[in-house]
C-alpha cells in the first residue's frame, strides 16, 4: 500500500508547498512483499531499523503489511510503474491518506512543521477525515508512539518518483 506524500501526489492531493515534489516513495508491505519487490527491481533487500526496509531507488517500506487489512476497503488497486518496473499495489482515498497524515504529525522527531504544513495544504484543499478514520489510521503510527492529533479544524468532527505513471487494474493477491 502507497502511504505519504506520493501516495497523495498519485491520487492528486499534493499540498501547493510542496511544488510537485516527493522526497521518497513510502509503502506499507510485509516482508515477503518488499523482498519481491526488491527482486523486481534488482536491488538488495535491507532492513535499515527494526521493521523498515529501504530500497535503492527511494523507496521505504514500513514491514507491517499485516495492517493493511483494516483499510484496504478505504483503497484502490492501481499498477504503478516504477524504475520501469510495474508492480500491483494499493492507492489509498484521499480522506485515508489525510487521516494517516492527521494521525501522525508528530511521529517523526523532525518532521512536524513538513507533517503540519501538509495538513494546512489539505485543509486548503477542503480535504477532510473523520474522527473515526483518524484513529484507525493510527494502527499505522510507529509502535510506542502517542496518538496526539492536531484539533485546529482538520478532521470533520460529524462522525525519483516524480516519472511514476500509475493506472487501476485489479488486483487478487490477499498477500501484501
């Protein structure tokens, strides 16, 4: 599954600030989903922490693909093309992929004032989530962190990869 900034760039939602611009693309897979797509790709599978695999190319995966489960209704099949390389995967809803930026501002020591100048872009986007997607975008934060998110009127309170070319197909692996 697509997460962060070129999942949002994919589906069109890309904050202004960012001018079009995504540092990496991040995934969220389990480990014999990465390892395969490190074999596609011809590069060598490295874990880099505990639970993450970065692959030459910019790509960084989150290992938890166990998670996907709980929001892959909330997703689109896509193939996207990567390195010249097309590869099935899952291309989050707007409102998921806002949720999952909602509920993680602050899990990046760092990061925050990227994290909250994306949710500012949304919001001028009138791009919303609710409550209840927010805390199930949580599952995806990093494992001991808080779930601390930003009240200031993102979330409806009412209930180089720049060259990548993505398209919808379907999809039947449950593996991901």
């Amino acid at each position: 599954m697509l997460i962060g900034s070129y999942a949002a760039k994919l589906r069109g939602i890309l904050p202004a600030w960012r001018q079009g611009h995504v540092g990496d693309i991040d995934m969220v897979a389990s480990e014999a989903v990465a390892r395969s797509i490190a074999a596609a790709l011809g590069t060598q599978y490295r874990e880099h922490a505990p639970g993450r695999c970065y692959l030459s190319g910019r790509i960084d995966i989150d290992l938890r693909g166990h998670l996907i489960e709980h929001v892959i209704h909330i997703c689109d099949p896509v193939t996207i093309d990567i390195h010249g390389c097309a590869m099935a995967a899952l291309l989050p809803h707007s409102e998921l992929i806002v949720a999952m930026r909602q509920a993680s501002w602050n899990a990046v020591p760092g990061s925050e004032r990227k994290a909250l100048a994306d949710l500012d872009g949304f919001a001028r986007l009138r791009l919303q989530s609710t409550a209840a997607l927010i805390d199930l975008a949580a599952i995806f934060r990093r494992p001991g962190s808080t779930n601390i998110r930003p009240t200031n009127g993102w979330a409806s309170n009412d209930a180089s990869p720049s060259d990548i070319q993505t398209q919808r197909v379907s999809v039947t692996s449950t593996e991901w």
